[in-house]
C-alpha cells in the first residue's frame, strides 16, 4: 500500500482543526492499513481538540478491535471516542460542546471497511468515474434524501455546513458502516469538506489519474485554497500496490 496526506489551515481560517492518520496495525498475522481523517466542527469551541483526541484514540486503540467489520465493535469502538470527548468538556470549561467528524478506511489486502460520522468523506476515484462512497450526515443531504432540493441546490445552500451527527454532541451515536472491494486501478480518497466544498468532483478525479499520489494530494490542497480556501484542508490518497509499505512516500 502507499499513500500520501497533506493538511492545511486554508485561506480564511486560524486554527487548523483537522486531524489525520495514515498507519498499520497487524492483527492475527495479517497487516491491516488504518487512514482517518477527522474535522473538528468550526463552529464549536476546541474542535482541534476534539478531532485531536479522536486521532490519538484510534493510534492507542484500534488494536483493541478484533474484527474490523463486526458493526458491534465499530459501535462500541466510535462510541469510546465519543465518551472520552464528552468527559473532557464536562470537566474541562473550555472544551465544552466540542466535537469533530470521523472518516476511517481499514484497508487488508482487497478489502476495506470505512467507519463514518459527520460530512469528511470517502471516493473510489479510477479513470471511469468518481464515486462517494460515503453519505454525509448534513442538513442539505437530509433535504436531498427528501426531495427537497437538489445536489445541485446543496452545493450554494446557505445551511450546507451544518451537519446532524457528530462524535461529542450526543451521549451516543451512530455509525455508518460500509465495506467495499479494492479493484485493480482504484485509487481511494479521504479528506475533509475543505476540498470537496472548493473543488468540484470532476477536478477532484482528473488531478488524482493526472499525477501520482504526491502530487496530487498538494495540488487538490493548492486548488482548494486558490478556489477560496474557505475552510482547513484534508487529503489522504492511497493505492493499493503489491510489496509497497503503507509509509512509503
């Protein structure tokens, strides 16, 4: 497996409140590729706390996690997250109310398992097409999913930012869980809405099959923040590719 990640605070914001991870972990024999990315919400105070703390959980963790796809333990996995989230606003003041998003891929072999909370997202990018394999939890989606508006519509809703489910809001939530198949040519795509709030998907698409990975994790950043940088920026790009290490760069 490789990959290459790049994060940035972006044109209009102070604080980078992304978090990411691009790591391994190895379980019964098998060597398993661990890629999350996780937004802390701007408008909620210590988001970078928050998307910080999800990271360095899922780095002490996900060893703990005996089948990466039994919905249970993603359950009570992401749950311990949110808990430890909570119990740090409740006895910290200023951390109060904080809370971040959650996309995680678990990569073995041809198989992946996405982990999903809030509006980051996840692409399977290859030279036929791009495809979200995420659903945000957004209000413009739920209108979406309701025939309210249209994606178009979505894009320059005035309410696009606010999303419904988030690790640190509730006492519990609920995780999506998707598991998909690596194709050969796939290239998979986590990042935060930073990038694809800027950059549209069929720009999004020619830059990965462009370039390699490198590049194109620095261009997307650079475009996004030449289309406005409205927001910080996230990207994690991985490839599949035999005898190649997950840190290899």
């Amino acid at each position: 497996m490789k990959c290459a990640y790049s994060t940035n605070i972006g044109a209009k914001r102070k604080v980078n409140q992304d978090a990411y991870l691009a790591a391994n972990v190895e379980k019964d024999g098998l060597l398993y590729y661990v890629f999350a990315v996780a937004d802390g919400l701007g408008g909620h105070q210590s988001g970078e706390v928050a998307s910080k703390m999800t990271i360095d959980y899922i780095k002490k963790n996900i060893s703990q996690i005996d089948d990466f796809a039994d919905y249970a333990q993603v359950s009570a996995f992401v749950n311990g997250i949110n808990q430890e989230i909570i119990w740090e606003g409740c006895h910290h003041q200023k951390d109060l109310g904080m809370a971040t998003t959650l996309t995680m891929a678990v990569v073995q072999d041809d198989d992946m398992v996405i982990y999903h909370v809030g509006d980051s997202r996840a692409y399977r990018i290859n030279t036929e097409e791009i495809e979200q394999l995420t659903k945000d939890h957004s209000l413009v989606q739920a209108l979406i999913d309701k025939g309210r508006i249209t994606s178009t519509e979505a894009k320059t809703h005035p309410q696009k930012n606010v999303i419904t489910r988030a690790l640190g809001t509730d006492e519990s939530v609920k995780t999506d869980l998707y598991e998909y198949k690596i194709y050969p040519g796939d290239t998979i795509l986590l990042c935060s809405d930073g990038l694809y709030n800027m950059v549209g998907n069929n720009e999004i698409q020619r830059i990965v099959m462009e370039n390699n990975i490198e590049e194109a994790a620095k261009e997307l950043v650079n475009l996004a923040n030449y289309n406005g940088g409205s927001d910080n920026i996230t990207v994690i790009i991985m490839q599949p590719e035999e005898g190649v290490n997950a840190n290899d760069r």
